[in-house]
C-alpha cells in the first residue's frame, strides 16, 4: 500500500484548501496516479486500520447484481449507503444499474475478454450522463479498463472524479482488486497490476487529525484474496460472499471518522 501511503503525504504536503459540495472542506490535489502490483499474492486492503471487508464485499456484489436498492446490503450488514437513499431505500440508477442494465456492460466485458482479450476496448463505465440527475449520488468511481498481459495476467486500471482520501479510497482500492478476481478466475487469467487515477483527490478537513494517525503507524503485511474453487461465473452476478477467502488480514485497529454528506 506504498502507492496510497504516499498519496495521503502528498496530499497533506502540496495539497490546497478548498471549499467542496459538503461544506466540510478540504485539502486536495488534482490528478494522483496509484499502482498496485501483483494483486493476487499481495491484495490491497489496507492493514494500517482495520477496514469492513465485508461491507466491501457485499457493495461489490451489490453492484455486479445490478442492484439500487439497500435492501440487499442490510441483509448482509452493510450501511454504508444508507445517508443517501430516500425513504424506501432507494438510490436512484446508481453504479449496479449502469453496469448491468445500460446495454449489460459487465456481460459485455467479460464475453469480450473470453473472445478477443487483447482487445482495447475492455471498458465498463458508470458515468451515463443520461441518468446522472436521477441518482441520489452521481459516480465518484466513473469507469475501469480491463487489459489481458500476454503472460496471462489481467491489469485493471480505474478512473475515479472525486476520491475522499480517508475513508473512500480504501473501499474502492480493495473493491476494483477483488473484482479483478471475480473477472480472472473463470477465464482462467491471474489477476496482475491495479491502477487508481484519481481527479480531485481530498482528504476532509475533519479527518486531518486521523489521516495523521494513520500515517505514523507501522502497517502490517498485506493479506491474500482468493477464490478457491473455480466457480464458471462468467456472469458477475452470479457469485456470492462464500465464494472468496481472505487470508492473513491483521489489520490495526479502526480510526472513526465522519462521512461528509
């Protein structure tokens, strides 16, 4: 987790104050670039505090289910939607809506990787300016790019707009890496590099304090993901909790922080 340790010091060091949407305020920087390599024996879930794996997880799922409402994330005890969706826990044709049902994207992707893997148009995106005023939160992660080594190994590289530094980044670091198991394992591929490219990339002015903290502790080793039995799901949706091990996750403990709305 080099790469996001020293995005969060770059940041405090050469970022600006700026006024933001929330009203909290920030310090930010604009274009970060962040490699994680060699996802299958080293996945990115950060260890220097502890971080939900299962609410990572069960979001993951949630969105390659083509899902949009919180129904199915509070039966696997994830919340973490909940200060945006409206009163019958709705959000609108957010992240799971784009990939599955404008034009089945997901089914698109992993079709083509089986087909024609060196193709460059292994692209799912979010970002449909179409549906953006009728989601309850328009997509900070906006598109991701698959791309097949000739060693076999598969690289994903991710586009996000806006990246909350502290409790944001981490989420989506370990969310993209894990689907990149979801998408390796029935084509028989390794999962290999992940890319980040952050837009604005912000660390509130009320977690300064415990992005601080972070930074001066000793992080332990990264842990491993795997999916032990080959599953055959081509299609996303069809994969659940019990398909995935994560092995040697010893992370020090959770920092709280509050999330700006």
């Amino acid at each position: 987790m080099f790469a996001y340790r020293q995005a969060l010091q770059d940041i405090l060091e050469y970022g600006e104050e700026r006024e933001d949407r929330t009203g909290v305020g920030t310090i930010e920087t604009f274009g970060v670039s962040m490699r994680f390599t060699d996802v299958n024996e080293r996945f990115p879930l950060l260890t220097g505090k502890k971080t939900h794996w299962n609410s990572v997880l069960t979001e993951l799922l949630w969105f390659c289910k083509g899902l949009t409402n919180v129904d199915y994330l509070h039966e696997h005890g994830c919340t973490i939607w909940d200060e945006w969706a409206d009163e019958n826990g709705d959000l609108g044709p957010v992240y799971g809506h784009q990939w599955v049902h404008w034009g089945n994207q997901l089914d698109e992707l992993t079709v083509g990787l089986m087909t024609d893997p060196y193709s460059r148009r292994h692209i799912v995106s979010a970002w449909n300016v179409s549906d953006l005023h009728k989601m309850k939160l328009v997509p900070c992660h906006m598109m991701f790019q698959c791309y097949v080594r000739n060693n076999g190994k598969l690289d994903l590289m991710l586009n996000q707009r806006s990246a909350d530094m502290f409790l944001g980044v981490p989420f989506n670091i370990a969310s993209y890496a894990a689907l990149m198991h979801m998408i390796a394992r029935p084509l028989n591929l390794t999962p290999g590099n992940l890319t980040v490219n952050l837009g604005a990339a912000h660390i509130y002015k009320n977690h300064l304090t415990q992005t601080e903290e972070l930074l001066n502790r000793e992080w332990p080793e990264l842990p491993r993901l795997s999916i032990p039995h080959n599953t055959g799901f081509l299609a996303l949706e069809m994969y659940e909790h019990r398909d995935f091990l994560l092995e040697g996750y010893n992370p020090l403990p959770a920092i709280k922080a509050p999330v700006a709305i």
